[in-house]
C-alpha cells in the first residue's frame, strides 16, 4: 500500500525534476507577486494632486491651503484662476481633487461667521475619494479650531484657558505605524499558495486524464485512496516549500516582524495546504480538459480573494456574502497569518481557525473521493 | 470449461439510450489471441474497457477468471492488463522508469521486476533505449514499451486496444511475435484490430458490427461463411470495375484493392462471361479473373455489406 503511495510520489518528482518550466513557475511568479503586491498593495492615499482656486486672496485662504501641502498628504499640481477651468481639469487629468474658496472667506471669518470651504472631487475611485476627503476634513477642523482659540485668546484671554478640549492619542496595536505592509504581506503568503497549490493539483490530475495514464492507472489494482494520496502529497511537499519561500522573502525584504510561535504557523499551514489540495482535487475531478479546470479554477479563485478579509473586511460585507465566507479556507488562514504574524497570539486564541479548516478539510476530501471512482463513466 | 478464462453473456451497454454493445456473447480460452474485428463504432473498444473493469454495463454477465467483474471490478485488475488505443505513458519519463513505475504500482517485488523487466526489453529490441524518455521514441517503440509496462506483473489476461494502429510493418511484425510467445507462455490475448491481414493472425475472431456480434469463430470458418468464390482481376484501373458491375445479379460484393479488384460471385464458373461482359464495356484494360482463396478481408467486407444492404431495405 505504501509501496504504490510512494512511487506515485517519485514518480511525480521525477517528472517534476525534468520539468524546468515548472521549477521557474513555481519559484519566481510566487516571489514576483510577492513584490508586486508588498509595493504596490496599500490603501494609503498620499501626495493627492489637487488644484487651488483661491478667489479671496486673504491670509486667512493662504493659511489654510498651505496647511495642505504641509502634510505631504497633497501636492498643489495647478493654481486655478477661474471655474472653467475646473470642469475639464477634473474631468481629464490626474488631478482628483479642487478646493475653492469664494471671496469674503476671510470676512466671515473675521465676523465669527461660517466661511465654506469647498471641495471637489473625483468619486470615480470612490475609496481614494473617501480617504482623501477625510484627510481634507482633519485639516479643515484643524484649521478653524486654531483660528477659533486664537481669537478667544485676542479678546478674552482669561476664558481661553478655560475652553475644554479633547485631544486624540492614536495607538494602534501590533502595527503602531498602521504600516499598510504589514497588513498585506502576510495576507499575500496566503493568497500566493491558495492560488498556486489549487492550480497545480488540479492540473496535475487533469492532465493525466488528458494524456491517458489515468486511464491507464485505473485498470491497475491501486485503490482510489492511495491514488489521491500519490497525486496530492507531492503537491503537499512543494506547497509547504512555497510558503516557505515567499514567506522568508515577504518577512525579510518587507520587514513584517514574525511575533507568534512558528509551529503554530505551520500547523495552519499544514491545515490550510490539505484543505487546497482537496479544492484542486474536487477541480480536477469535474473537468475533463485542462481548459474546464484553469476556467472552474478560475471560477474559485476570484471570489475566494474577494471574500477573505484578503482585502475587504468581511464585517463590512451584507450577511449573505458574510456567510459564503465561512466556506472560504483562506478566510481561516489569513486570520491565522495575521495573528501569528502581528499579535503573536496562539492556539487558545486560533483554534476556532484550525478546527474549521480541519473540517473544511474533511468535507472536500469526501466529496472529493465520492466524485472520485475509478471509472471512466 | 475450466480454461475458459473469459465468459461473457448477454453483454449489454447504452451510452446515452445509444446502444454500443447489444446483447454480446463469446468466451476466450487460456493461451490463445481472441481477435476483435468490426468497422469503427461496432463497440469493440467499450467491450474492451468493461473487460478491464474500467466501464460498468448495463445487462450480461462478464467472468474473467472465474470472476464477476461487473460486481467486483477491482478483483480481477491484478490478473489482467489493459492497453487503451492511447497508451498512457509518461513521456517525461525514460523507459525504465514508465517500466518501474507500473511494476511498483501492481506490487512486483524488486528481483522479479528486474528479471522481467530485462526480459521484456530484449524480446521488443529496446534495451539499448533504457534511459531514453519515452517521449523521444517512436511510435511502435511506444506501443512495445506500453506492451512491456502492460506485461511487467505477467497477467493471466492481455486486453489490446488497437495496438498496431500507426505502426510501421517492422515493428508491427516485432510485436506480434511478443504476442506468440506471450500466448506461449499461456497468456491470453483480447486484441482489436482495423487490420484485418492481422486478425488471420488471431486463433479465433469475434467480427462486431454496431455492437453485435456477426461471426464468433477461427478465420477458416469465417471464410467458409463466403458463399460462392472470390475472383481476383488486374487492372490499372479497378475503381472503374468496381462500379460497372457493382450490384448486378450473381455479384456479391466487389472491392478494389490496389491495382486488383477482389470479386465475390455466386457462381465463377457462369458469372465469368457477365463479368467480361461488364469490364469491356466499361473500356477499361483488365487481366484474366483468377479464382483465389477468400482472405478474412474479402468476408469482413461481404458480411459489412450485407448488413448494410438489410438494414438498408
């Protein structure tokens, strides 16, 4: 029994030693993404270009857009001296956002009246849009409560001392410098494997029936366990030697720090590897053609990164949508990475993670094995 | 009774409410090669995959080795082998280790596999090629390395599907004689063919047509179902004879070979003139008709014909 598991398994090294194609595919696109997506993910809005009409021309406007490009946040690309120009500017350019202020700005303020600021803004990209306009109201608030003390303290000093305030003190946890980085590199190990490890078993299956050796394998006595087993534990070996991989790459070029215990880690690993593999396997026994398993692959990997919290958090997501996630192993896993990651926290913490892909785990393999008979009917 | 090592009755299988085996009976007996013959889509290949366990059918019965393989397909896979029309090699592999591999895969021990392995490479003539991938070698290499990973666990049963389709005649030659010293040796030997100077090879014949069974016997007997003679005339142009007698009275069936056409008559001695008859009429130059001896061709060809023209009416 163990005979026949194992050369299945030499035999799929054998194949895999002689493949140089598959060496490069499995060593430089997973270190490739892993850059891509350390530099490129982020969620952070910075040096917005924006465009300035300031028709009241008072140290009161000049004080307040200055404090614009103080914060690196944005970059005045364009002074603007009428509305016309707005329009096609906004409409054509990279510059997504214009402030305006009317004349009289500084009168009003003067008069201990409300003077407007107005913002215009692209809402194509209505994340940066958000972000950037919340970046626009910290400044304004700013603004006017400085000019308001600053008043108070002309005319009534002795009240001025007085005036209450609140003041915030941010202090994020396990990423003090909300490091976007740190958030996605570990979700990207996650990700990268999902993705490699699906493909590569169901391909690998699916090629086999492509080229006839299933056929082939059918016909001897091996069982229909030992053959899945031959045909998913080398892809369980290169796996593991892949998140390996992109993981010592993602830690050390990005300098996420590594808190938890790694066996931990690795038993997460190891649970979300066998509950991949068994995704590629129920793949591969549903399609025919390599072409029916990049398509049905495809099929799965798309919404499994979008519900994963990868990038959108799942509490965010209407129920419904919330509960598809829960048959999402990556779900599990990027709790799993962030939190050994980030928190250092352990089992009595992730449990509830490594139970559900144990059992994600066991429910694959057994649709798995029901749709796998060693037929060709 | 007791060397019968294949019994099916009553065979039956619908793909899809399309009947490809109809009721399907023969036997196969140790140490002889069963020849399947029939045009394409007579049911020659699913016949050859219920065999092997790897199809389930919908009605008969199917022993192999005392053993009901349509209930229990898993109990015979280690006394039989089975090569499909396309052979599934790993062509990334070299041929030792396709070799190894399904010699570990049906649980040969080590010393055995090494005697057989030796063995089946000298008598295909491919030890020289041991370490080339099996993707580098040729087309009748691959099928005798398919052979020799299909003989590696020395079954009681070979189940061949199409084996010399797109071989060269040398290795075609090569490979039948594997096939005699396996029969030799007391294998049994299931084999389709389309060609059909190979199935006078075969110790006996099972002639399919749309998954029933026509003729179940030796080649001599099949060509004693040829009523009448068979008539051999030379032209440059046999086509043009065939179709000026084609279907007249007495002409059983006429097919052009070559630079000869095969006639089969009723009666040679009175269809002799109407041939000539027809043949100058056609203006065509032809040799004297020769009386010759029926070759499975000349009945596999009467018998299809027939059939069509019954099914025709």
């Amino acid at each position: 029994m163990f005979d026949r598991i194992w050369c299945m398994i030499v035999k799929e090294f054998l194949q895999l030693r002689r493949d140089k194609y598959a060496r490069f595919r499995l060593i430089v696109p997973p270190i490739l993404q892993m850059l891509i997506y350390g530099y490129a993910a982020t969620f952070e809005v910075n040096r917005v270009q924006i465009a300035v009409m300031d028709f009241d021309h008072s140290q009161e406007s000049r004080d307040l857009l200055s404090r614009f490009t103080f914060t690196g946040r944005f970059e005045v690309a364009k002074v603007l001296s009428n509305e016309h120009e707005l329009k096609s500017l906004i409409g054509s350019s990279d510059i997504p956002m214009a402030l305006k202020i009317e004349p009289g700005f500084a009168e009003l303020l003067r008069k201990g009246q409300t003077a407007h600021l107005q913002v215009i803004v692209d809402g194509t990209n209505s994340n940066t849009a958000l972000i950037a306009v919340g970046y626009v109201n910290q400044i304004a608030n700013q603004f006017s409560q400085d000019y308001a003390r600053d008043r108070l303290n002309q005319m009534m000093p002795a009240l001025a001392a007085t005036v209450p305030q609140i003041s915030l003190e941010q202090r994020p946890w396990y990423n003090p410098d909300l490091n976007s980085q740190w958030f996605f590199v570990p979700g990207v190990i996650g990700s990268i494997t999902l993705m490699m490890v699906v493909t590569l078993t169901a391909f690998a299956i699916v090629r086999e029936r492509e080229i006839g050796t299933l056929e082939q394998i059918m016909v001897t006595p091996i069982r229909p366990f030992e053959l899945i087993l031959g045909k998913t534990i080398p892809f369980f070996v290169v796996g593991l030697a892949d998140v390996v991989l992109v993981a010592v790459v993602g830690t050390l070029w990005f300098q996420v720090p590594f808190r938890g215990n790694p066996l931990v880690l690795l038993l997460g690993v190891v649970l979300f590897l066998m509950s991949t593999l068994n995704v590629g396997l129920l793949i591969s026994t549903l399609s025919s053609t390599q072409q029916q398993a990049f398509v049905l692959g495809f099929f799965f990997l798309n919404p499994a990164f979008t519900l994963s919290g990868f990038a959108f958090p799942i509490t965010s997501m209407p129920k419904a949508m919330q509960m598809i996630t829960y048959a999402n192993p990556l779900r599990y896993f990027l709790v799993i990475l962030r939190g050994t990651f980030l928190k250092g926290v352990g089992l009595g913490i992730l449990w509830p993670q490594m139970l559900a892909l144990a059992l994600l785990t066991s429910v694959l393999l057994l649709a798995s094995v029901a749709r796998f008979h060693k037929s060709i009917d | 009774m007791s060397d019968e090592i294949v019994q099916v009755d009553g065979l039956t299988k619908r793909f899809a409410g399309v009947v490809a085996v109809d009721n399907l009976s023969f036997n196969a007996r140790k140490g002889e090669i069963l020849g399947l013959v029939g045009p394409d889509g007579a049911g020659k290949t699913t016949t050859l995959r219920i065999l092997a366990g790897v199809l389930s059918a919908d009605a008969g019965a199917v022993l192999v080795a005392g053993q009901d393989v349509l209930v229990q397909p898993e109990a015979v896979k280690s006394r039989i082998s089975y090569m499909p029309q396309q052979f599934g090699l790993y062509e990334d592999l070299t041929v030792t280790e396709n070799i190894r591999f399904y010699a570990d895969i049906f649980e040969v021990s080590r010393t055995v596999r090494q005697q057989r392995e030796d063995q089946l490479l000298e008598a295909s003539g491919m030890s020289r090629f041991r370490n080339r991938l099996a993707g580098q070698l040729s087309g009748g290499m691959k099928r005798k390395l398919g052979i020799a990973c299909a003989l590696i666990h020395t079954p009681q049963l070979l189940l061949l599907d199409e084996p010399t389709t797109g071989v060269d005649p040398v290795s075609r030659r090569e490979l039948w004689s594997i096939l005699y010293s396996l029969v030799f040796e007391g294998v049994t030997v299931l084999v389709s063919t389309a060609y059909l100077d190979e199935a006078e090879r075969c110790h006996r014949l099972l002639l399919m047509y749309q998954g029933r069974r026509l003729f179940f016997g030796t080649p001599d007997e099949l060509k004693n179902m040829l009523p009448g003679a068979v008539l051999s005339i030379s032209s440059p142009d046999p086509q043009a004879l065939q179709t000026a007698v084609a279907g007249e009275q007495g002409i059983l069936s006429a097919t052009a070979m070559g630079d000869t056409l095969h006639v089969v008559v009723d009666d040679p001695d009175r269809r002799l003139a109407q041939l000539r008859a027809g043949f100058e009429h056609a203006g065509v130059p032809f040799g004297e008709p020769r009386r010759i001896a029926a070759s499975v061709e000349d009945v596999f060809v009467y018998v299809i014909s027939q059939q069509e023209t019954q099914q025709g009416s």
